[in-house]
C-alpha cells in the first residue's frame, strides 16, 4: 500500500545565493536554468520565482548521506527584493 510520503521527492538540491539562498529542493536534470518558487512571508504575498542555474558542484552536510546539487543564483544583478516576471 502506498502512502502520501511515497509520493514525496527527496531533497537533493541545494539553492546558493539569492532569494532563496539555503533553500532545499527536488531536481531531476542534471544542467540547465530552474524556477525555484520564493518562498513568500504571507499569503497575500503575490508568488515569485528566481532563476537557478544548476551546477557539476555539490554541497556537504552532516547527516545526510548524499551531497546536495549546488543551484546558484542566475540572476545576480537583480536585487533580491525585486519580483521575478
């Protein structure tokens, strides 16, 4: 029998810099730009993403037995206050 965490992904990423800076995430690519949604302080907050380039670099921590995918920040020159279209 199947229960709801069956269908959950394991975190595997990482988010480096940026708005979502320590965020953890699901990935399944191996290169490219993400949309990683920005997690929002209310509800009424309107929904942004920032982009995310996925990297050969992994991340380290204890306790977790694989390292993270590195996602770093694609969008730089943005501040991170400002919304993402």
């Amino acid at each position: 029998m199947k229960t709801p965490q069956d269908d959950r992904h394991e975190c595997n990423a990482i988010c480096l810099g940026g708005p979502c800076h320590g965020l953890l995430t699901h990935i399944d690519q191996d290169i490219g730009i993400l949309l990683v949604p920005v997690p929002r302080c209310s509800p009424d907050e309107p929904e942004t993403h920032a982009r995310y380039r996925v990297t050969r670099e992994r991340v380290s921590y204890h306790g977790h037995a694989e390292p993270y995918v590195a996602l770093h920040w694609a969008d730089p020159h943005r501040s991170c206050g400002q919304p993402q279209t």
